[in-house]
C-alpha cells in the first residue's frame, strides 16, 4: 500500500476481521479459510482503490467495488465488529470515525 491512509484502512479491516472470526468462528489469532478469502479478496479492492489518498470508507463510497456476495459478507462483519472495535483498538476506531467524515470523492475520470 503506497499510503498511510490505505494502510491505516487495511489495517483496521484486519483487525475487525480478526474480531468477528474470533467471536463467531472460534478461531484463535488465526483467520479460518472463510475469512481469509474475505480478507484477501478485500485487501485487492482496497490496494486498487481509485480514490487512494481521497478515500472515505467504503461504506460511504460512490464505486461498490465488491461482488454482491463478498459485499453482503463484509457488511455482516463490519455489523459484528464495528461496535466491538472501541473496546479492542480504540485509537483505530477513532480513527476510523474521523475517516467516515470524509467528504465522499467524487468519481475519477
């Protein structure tokens, strides 16, 4: 990632992504094959983000640049751990927070 901003991103998507399987599939520090496939293809979605440095989340984005099925399964995670997030990383919900206030970009050319 050639940004602070998409690596605080990908950073924070880790850790909810360690959150929500941790609580649903049991798992340890490790990610179970379904969430690291979720994982992995978000990673790729971010690192090719056309708005980059510009980005809001992606909740709040103008591209949904995820397939239909990985979009309804991040939703579900970030459902799961949003809430959680304060109370594990506090500085990257915070952070994540401000981030949400961003002015949504508008789509390049």
């Amino acid at each position: 990632m050639n940004s602070s901003r998409l690596t605080r991103e990908s950073e924070t998507l880790k850790a909810m992504l360690r959150l929500y399987c941790r609580g649903q599939h049991g798992k340890g520090a490790e990610l179970c094959a379904e969430c690291h496939e979720l994982q992995d293809f978000a990673l790729e979605r971010l690192e090719k983000c056309p708005f980059q440095q510009g980005k809001t989340t992606c909740a709040r984005c103008p591209i949904h640049c995820y397939r239909m099925d990985m979009r309804e399964r991040i939703r579900i995670v970030m459902r799961y751990a949003g809430p959680r997030m304060p109370l594990a990383h506090p500085l990257m919900a915070i952070r994540h927070a401000l981030d949400s206030l961003r002015r949504t970009p508008q789509r390049p050319l």
